[in-house]
C-alpha cells in the first residue's frame, strides 16, 4: 500500500482518537495519540483486519524535557508496513495503560522504562525496576537527573589524581 | 514428611556460573530435578550507553556501540551508522558498502561461532567449541587485517568504514570461507551436529511456537528456528543486502518438534554457509577502488526529527530509535537488541523442564549478557 493511502486509512479509522498521522523517516509512520485513548489505538492496531500490525518491534520512552512519552514501534508483516504510536504524559503523574494483555513481550520493556524515566504502567502484572537495584533512587534517563555521589556508601565518583591536597591525597 | 511428599527448593544460579554466558542470575524454583519457574534477574552489565549517548557528539558513540554486543560488533556499529545515515539523509559510497557488509557477514560467522560453540560447551562438550574458537581466531586475523583490532572493531563510521581494505584481504577472506563451507561445516556436522547425545539433549527441549515466537517480541535466528520466514536483510533490505542471493534458513523440526533448540542451533549452522555465499558474491561484485567514506559537514550535525531503524544483527533484530533535536549530541538512544527480548520468554518456556535443560534453552537462544543490560 502506497504511504498516502495507508496515512488516509490510518485517520479514517482512529478518526477522534489520535492527534496527528504524520510521515517519518525510513519509510514509517508516526501517530500521535494521548494516554487515555493509547492503547485503544494500539489494539485497534493490532486486531483490526486491515492492519495487523501484530508485531511488536520496540517500547521505548523519552524526556522531552516539559513532558515525557512513552512510544511503540509496530510492524505488520501484512501490509509490510511500520507504524510509531506516541503518546505524552505529563511530568508530574506520568502513567499510562500497560499493553502487556496485547503483547506479552513488553513486559520487560514497560519495566526498562519505569526504571528509567518513572513512568507508570497500570495494570502490569509486575512493574519493579529491571535494571537498576530496587533502592535506587531517581530515574536516570530523565533530563534533570542528578548524578548521586555515592549509592549505600559507595564512592560514585573517580577520584581525579592531579587534583591532590597538602597531604598528597586525592578526594572525589 | 511422607516418602512420595515433593518439596519446592529454590536455587540460585547465577551471577558467575559458568553457562549463564556472561553475569545473568537466575532464580530456580526446583521441585527435585523438574523446575517449576525460573525467573532472571538482569541488570549486573548495565553501564547505561543510552545515557552516554546523550553526553557525546553523534560520531563519538560509535565505539560504545561496539560493547553492546561485543561478539558481534561490527553489527551493532552497522545498525547505529544506518540508523543516523537515514535520520540525516546520507549516502554511502559504493565501496564502502560491500566493505560493511563483508564486515558485517564476517562477524555474524564469528558470533555464531560463539554462539553454538558456547551451547555445546555448555552442554558439556568441550571439544567442539574449542574447533569453532580455532576458525573464530582466523576471523579475528581477517578482522585485525581489516581494521587493526581482534574484539571491538569500531570499523563502521557515519557515512563509510574507517579503512579500505589492505591488499592481499579478499584473497584471505575467500579462502577463508571457502574452507568453511567446504570444508569446516561439513566436518562439525559429522562431529557433532549428527551425535545422538546431542539431538538427545537439544530435540524437544524449548519448543516454541512461531506464534509463541511473535507474541514475546523473538526476532533473528530464535524467531527463524520457530519456522518463520522473516530476515530484515532480505525483506526490509539496508545497505546493499538487496543484490545478494541467499537463503532464508528456517527451522523445520528435523529431529524433534518445530521450534525446538535443535531447530535453533540448526539454523545458526545454515546461517554460516549462507554468511559465506554473500560475503564471496560481495568480494565479486565490490568496486575495485573507489571513496569508502562520505564527507561529514563540520561540525556535524542531524537534523531534528525521530527515527526507528532495525537491522538483523547475528542475535536478531537491532535497532535503534534515535531522537534529535538538532544539535551535535543524539537527544535519546534506544537500543534494542534481541537477547533482551530472548530474555523474556525464558520464564515462559522454562515451566516444567529438567534442570538441565535450562542450559540448553539459554545456550539455544545465544543470549549475550552487555546485550541484555546495555
């Protein structure tokens, strides 16, 4: 199917419920959607017959720096087509419906993006942090992220060596 | 207790044990030799490349590529270059395109060297690892010629490859494949690949089904060995893979059920010979000289804008979302690789198998640790 006509049917049949259906790079689609009406639009997706994008390629969220967004990359191996589906949050309560019931791979996804940006997945069968031990503190992919001096007593930092005091000793 | 009475055990395995490939942990709900649940823990190699990624100019990251999957480097070097190439609408010259995909089909032998190599050692077979590290050290030669370094090649660059290829190259690299494919593969078979304690062990052991497959996001030779006809080189082609003839292997039940590991380590040996009928179409078909690298402006900058970018890397699929905002650093890197997602039917899968077998299932998905955890 031809770019302009699959963008055309995209807003034909998510009509009211996405933002904007805009052409990306490398031959993609992105759609943009908000938290309430995102997975709704995912399923859609999926189970719609003249979609099927059953194929879920990649999670992933990001830090606009005013507010988050949580996305997925979509492939239909159908129409041979790839599809970003979007979604902003807001900064102060980011959450949003978990996809886990439609895809059972993103469980570890959703939970990489919790740990990184705090990001909340409701109905997740499991959301604890993935990578990251479970007191750490702050989420670090987030843009204000401030790098912690030490993590249950242990030095962060590396101590610069030419940077030595009175008594020849060099501090973190 | 009664004499019949069954009582659960949990074990850790893991993070140093020797057949985790890398530090993994697995917690193992046991029940006698059946295991009930095994649950991994990851995150002990987590060394946060997508924060870096955000700290350093877009051409500076190259070389952390290379520790993502430090098996396989050139492929991940490969799928970040195709990734900001496509963002920033570069092209490639001719030359430097074969030289990446030589590159890149080499590395894929290397890694599945490593990684039926590694599954064999696991299931305690040590000789045929050490015959697949003996070929594995005259591909680090070729890749030393190449590019002056044996583990992390950081031999891709934005718009080319650092270095042309020495003389005398393409006569080693085609004796070297034509010794694997003519030679070597055929006797690793008679070795191993048709030993009955081997098909024993890997025969219908983690069977998973091609739907199965999809729905826990398995990409790249797990994916294939479930039977699925699906390789992002012939049907989403990047680089030059489109002027290539090559098969798609893909598992097909041959001593047990489709999907099993056997099928999977299977495929791993088919991809080899295919590796080496386009890496000799390659050395044919590459232009004799020619530019191997574009002109980036100074200072180099992407334009703003958001890509998604996947390549078929030896452990499945690659890819990377990368978000610019304009200025001279990525504003976010996603990686995602296939281990991961590898990783995550592993719990699934491993409900009501020996013990044993988990060490089959997890060296049947040739799972790399760095991969994982980035």
């Amino acid at each position: 199917m031809e770019l302009h006509n699959f963008i055309t049917l995209i807003q034909e049949r998510l009509a009211g419920k996405v933002l904007s259906v805009a052409e990306m790079k490398n031959d993609d689609v992105m759609i943009t959607t908000d938290r309430e009406h995102f997975a709704e639009v995912v399923a859609i997706l999926k189970n719609n017959s003249s979609f099927r994008f059953s194929t879920l390629m990649n999670q992933s969220g990001a830090d606009y720096t005013d507010t988050l967004a949580v996305m997925v990359n979509l492939y239909s191996g159908f129409l041979r087509r790839k599809v970003t589906v979007k979604a902003f949050l807001q900064r102060e309560n980011p959450e949003i419906d978990s996809l886990v019931p439609l895809f059972r791979g993103i469980d570890w996804y959703e939970r990489e993006t919790f740990d990184m940006f705090g990001i909340r997945f409701l109905g997740h069968p499991n959301l604890k942090r993935l990578l990251l031990p479970d007191d750490w503190e702050g989420y670090p992919l987030r843009k204000d992220y401030v790098y912690p001096h030490s993590y249950n007593g242990m030095e962060t930092g590396r101590a610069d060596l030419l940077d030595v005091d009175a008594a020849g000793e060099a501090h973190v | 207790m009664s004499k019949y009475s069954s009582q659960e055990m949990v074990l850790n395995m893991g993070p140093h044990h020797p057949s985790t490939h890398g530090v993994i942990r697995f917690i193992l709900q046991t029940d006698g030799e059946m295991m009930v649940k095994a649950t991994p823990d990851i995150g002990f190699l987590h060394r946060g490349i997508e924060k870096i990624a955000e700290r350093l100019p877009w051409q500076a990251f190259m070389p952390y590529t290379d520790r993502v999957d430090y098996v396989a480097s050139v492929n991940c070097n490969l799928g970040y270059a195709v990734a900001v190439e496509r963002l920033a609408d570069i092209t490639v010259p001719e030359r430097a395109e074969y030289l990446r995909v030589i590159a890149a089909e080499l590395s894929r032998i290397g890694s599945h060297f490593i990684g039926f190599g590694a599954l064999l050692l696991d299931l305690g077979a040590v000789t045929p690892f050490v015959h697949a590290l003996r070929e594995r050290e005259r591909y680090n030669d070729l890749m030393e010629m190449l590019c002056g370094a044996r583990l992390t090649h950081n031999y891709v660059r934005i718009g080319g490859v650092a270095q042309d290829a020495p003389d005398g190259f393409a006569e080693k690299c085609l004796s070297f494949v034509d010794h694997l494919e003519y030679e070597f593969i055929g006797e690793f078979n008679n070795m191993i690949s048709f030993n009955t304690i081997l098909i024993n062990r890997l025969a219908n052991v983690g069977v998973i089904s091609a739907a199965t497959a999809n729905d826990f996001t398995l990409s790249g030779p797990n994916l294939r060995g479930s039977g699925a006809d699906f390789d992002l080189r012939r049907d989403e082609p990047y680089s030059v893979y489109n002027r290539f003839n090559f098969d798609v292997p893909k598992g097909t039940g041959k001593f047990g059920s489709l999907g099993d590991s056997y099928d999977r380590y299977w495929v791993r040996i088919e991809e080899v010979t295919q590796s080496c009928r386009i890496i000799r179409e390659a050395l044919r078909k590459m232009p004799k000289s020619g530019d191997i690298r574009t002109r980036l402006p100074k200072p180099f900058t992407v334009p703003a804008g958001e890509v998604y970018v996947r390549t078929e890397a030896p452990r499945g699929e690659l890819g990377f979302y990368l978000v610019s905002d304009g200025g001279k650093q990525p504003f976010r890197v996603k990686i995602r690789t296939g281990s991961f997602s590898a990783m995550t039917i592993i719990e699934h899968i491993s409900q009501g198998v020996m013990v044993a077998d988990l060490v089959a299932i997890i060296g049947s998905l040739d799972v790399v640790a760095p991969e994982i955890d980035r």
